[in-house]
C-alpha cells in the first residue's frame, strides 16, 4: 500500500476531531496502520493509550498533534 496517498504516516501521532456521532477516548492516537481508501477517503488504523482497542477512521478525522510523544 503506498502511503503517497496517505497525509500521515505510521507511527505518528494525531488527534481525533471530536464528533457527537462516535464515543471515543480524549487525547492523542498513534496512527497505527494505513488502510485503502473507501468511498474516496483515505483511512488509517489508530491507537489511543487509554483504549484497549484500535479504531479506523477517515483521514478527515484526523489532526496532527504537535510536540507529543507517544512512547
């Protein structure tokens, strides 16, 4: 999968942009994976450290979060 398409990369780190429509976690995600584009958005598989799980999300929930580290 070429991430030429992708505005993020593995291993950064963003945040998701709020949204009444998805309960989500507070904070910052680590993209952890870049997935194909459905219906003409990009996606990518994301992490936050106060969730067990992964989630995808389209790359228009996504921001990039500046000066966090996530170790």
């Amino acid at each position: 999968m070429s991430d030429a398409i992708h505005k993020f990369k593995v291993g950064q780190t963003v945040d998701l942009i709020h949204s009444t429509f998805r309960s989500a976690a507070r904070g910052s995600y680590q993209i952890v994976g870049l997935r194909p584009a459905e219906d003409g958005n990009t996606q990518y598989r994301i992490k936050s450290r106060s969730e067990a799980h992964e989630r995808v999300v389209s790359e228009n929930d996504l921001i990039l979060t500046t000066n966090v580290k996530f170790d």
